[in-house]
C-alpha cells in the first residue's frame, strides 16, 4: 500500500492543456473515484499516476519516492483498463501468470500466487478456461486477478465496468467494494458515471475542464456542493435549478424572488451578497414538495421505477422540468396542478458567477419558512 501525492500537475498535448495545476493527495489504503464529464482530464490523470504520460509540470510522489521519471513497471502499480485486453490463446491461469513470467518469478510462487487471487475472486473453477468462455463479469475478474497477482502497492481502475450490462454493473460495483475491503490496497478508480462513484469511493475528485473543482466523501459532495457544476453532477436524478434575485440577504439566510415572483427563504450565510444580486437556487428532487403556497407547476409526467417514482413538472419558475420524488402513496393535484416548496434547510445557493454560498445547518437560530 502507499500514499500517493500529485503536486502542482499540468498536462497539454500540442496547444490543449488536459490538466492544469493539480494537486491531490491520496492516503494509504484510500479508494479515490475520479469522476466528471467525457474530457474533464479524468482518465489522462490516471495514465500520468501510471507512467504511461509525461507531465509538463509537477511531481507524482507514490510513497515516498518521486516517480517522474520511473516507467510503469517501477511504480508499484497495477492497471485494469476498460478493454480487458486477455490474450486469447491463453488460459485464465496463463492469463494471470502472465507478468509474474516475464517477471521472472518462480513457478511455485506463481502458482500460489494465481490460485490465491482465483480464490479471492471466486474463480477458482475458470482457470482451465479461455476468454472466448467467459461472460463479461468473469473475463473482468480475470483482468482484475491478473493485476492481484503482481501485489500492488497501487491500483488503477480506468472505467473498469463500461463494457458491462446494468445488471452486471450494479454486481460488479459490490465486488469492487467488497475487493477493497480486503485488501485494502490504495486504489484510484475513474469513471463517468457519478452513481458508481457514490457508491465505491471513500473520496471522491470532481474533474472539470482539467481542473478539480471538489474533493471529497459523496455526502460532503452531496449535501455541500460548491458549484453549480458540482450540483448538477452529483446526485440522480439531477438538483433542481431557479433563477432569482436576492430580496435580503444576512448571515443566518437568505430570501430569493424567483423569476414567477414566488419568495423562497434560504438557509445559507449571505454575507456579501446585497438585494437584487442574481443568483441561482437549488432544490433536490426529494426536497421539493407540495405545500400550501409556492411556485405554481404543472405535472406532465410521472416515472414508476417500482420501489420509487418521480413527477416531472412545467413551471414558469424554471426552464427545465422540475423533478420531484413521490413519497409512497402519494398523489399530486388531480387537475395536473400543484404548489411547490421547500424547507429552507434543504435549499442551496449560488452566486453568479456558480459558486455556492454555505449552507446553514438545522438547529438553534436558523430561519423557517
């Protein structure tokens, strides 16, 4: 295991810079999901941690020594990429012997060390077996068994699942977890999808344009996003947004005119924010609720996902359809129409300019609706 620190990394290729001045620091058995939109940066962040990019500027420190000009096969990492790249003359135990052979390792050691990562990963019945054999799920244990084997003091996940069903994902994001658990081996996982990054990370690095715009655990990017970016991103279905204008502002909170005229109180420390500034409010999907005045909106459309359904609305508050989360049973105003809130604790806001004001937690001295 080891502790991995990016300092001050910047990345371009011809006049594109792809990474700007990224500092980061992972700790030792930690497992870092980095995640953000197709060409945020994410997955040449990860080539870099491997040795397979060059920095232009910066230094990658894994442990305690400066990597830079080490290749791949000095850094004590294991990569697992989207392919699964198995060769396919080969048996699953070839497969996985195969970097302990050129290793030079001795054959018992490989042995023990093979049939240790089939049992780990449960497949100890496979390893007679070619890759043309194998279901998806099965061949990704196997490229996963292959970078075990090598005992790693890091490992490198580059969209591991994006090949797979949604069906095999939702199992393979179990294994992934339960896998860390045990070995407890510092790991950096990139994906684009944020469901999987909430669900695996102990932390996670939000990408955007090249830059991090926010590190941490799910639930700080959750419940204190500090952007608009960061708001959007994160969570699923995505946060409701509104345009507005400050009516007052104050350090215990904040009243917001919509652009429908409805005034929403915020729980957010306003401090330098005067009347009339614009800002954008947030309101997550389960926060939004009917009540007895509001925004006015419309429901066009009610999504069943079974266990959970979700109304989309029309309002003149909001460009987009706003989403709300039904509560079990619950039904919306027969004619289609419905007044909208939300407590003022459950509000975010943010500036113009997309950062977020700091959100004041319930308790003594907070604001009420």
């Amino acid at each position: 295991m080891a502790r991995i620190e990016l300092r001050n990394i910047s990345k371009s290729f011809g006049a594109t810079a792809v990474l700007k001045d990224i500092d980061l620091t992972i700790e030792d058995g930690s497992f870092l999901v980095l995640v953000g939109p197709s060409g945020c940066g994410k997955s040449t962040l990860l080539r870099v941690l491997a040795g397979l990019e060059e920095v232009d500027t910066g230094d990658v420190i894994i442990g305690d020594v400066r990597v830079n000009d080490l290749p791949p096969a000095k850094r004590g990492i294991a990569m697992v990429f989207q392919s699964y790249a198995l060769y396919p003359h080969m048996s699953v135990r070839q497969n996985m012997a195969f970097g302990l052979r050129l290793a030079g390792a001795d054959k018992g050691a490989i042995d023990a060390a093979v049939d240790s990562a089939a049992s780990l990963l449960e497949i100890e019945p496979l390893l007679d077996r070619r890759p043309k054999m194998l279901s998806g799920g099965q061949r990704q244990r196997v490229a996963i068994g292959r970078a075990i084997v090598r005992e790693p003091a890091v490992f490198l996940f580059d969209e591991p699942l994006s090949n797979l069903d949604a069906e095999l994902r939702v199992r393979m994001r179990y294994e992934f977890a339960r896998l860390h658990q045990r070995l407890k081996t510092t790991t950096v996982y990139v994906t684009h999808d944020q469901v999987e990054a909430m669900t695996l990370a102990d932390r996670i690095a939000i990408l955007d344009a090249g830059r991090i715009v926010q590190f941490g655990s799910a639930e700080d990017l959750y419940e204190q996003p500090a952007s608009t970016f960061v708001a959007g991103f994160i969570g699923s279905p995505r946060m409701n947004f509104f345009e507005g204008r400050i009516v007052t502002s104050r350090p215990a909170g904040a009243t917001v005119r919509l652009s429908d005229g409805t005034e929403l109180h915020v729980a957010v420390d306003a401090t330098g924010a005067g009347a009339g500034d614009p800002v954008t409010l947030g309101v997550r999907p389960e926060d939004l609720r009917p009540a007895s005045a509001g925004l006015v909106a419309r429901v066009t459309l009610i999504e069943s996902l079974g266990n959970i359904r979700f109304a989309y609305l029309d309002s003149a508050a909001a460009n987009d359809p706003l989403i709300v989360q039904l509560s079990p049973g619950e039904t919306l105003g027969g004619d289609g129409s419905i007044l909208l809130s939300a407590q003022p604790q459950a509000c975010h806001l943010f500036r113009s300019d997309g950062r977020a004001f700091q959100r004041i937690p319930a308790g003594p001295g907070s604001i009420a609706a």
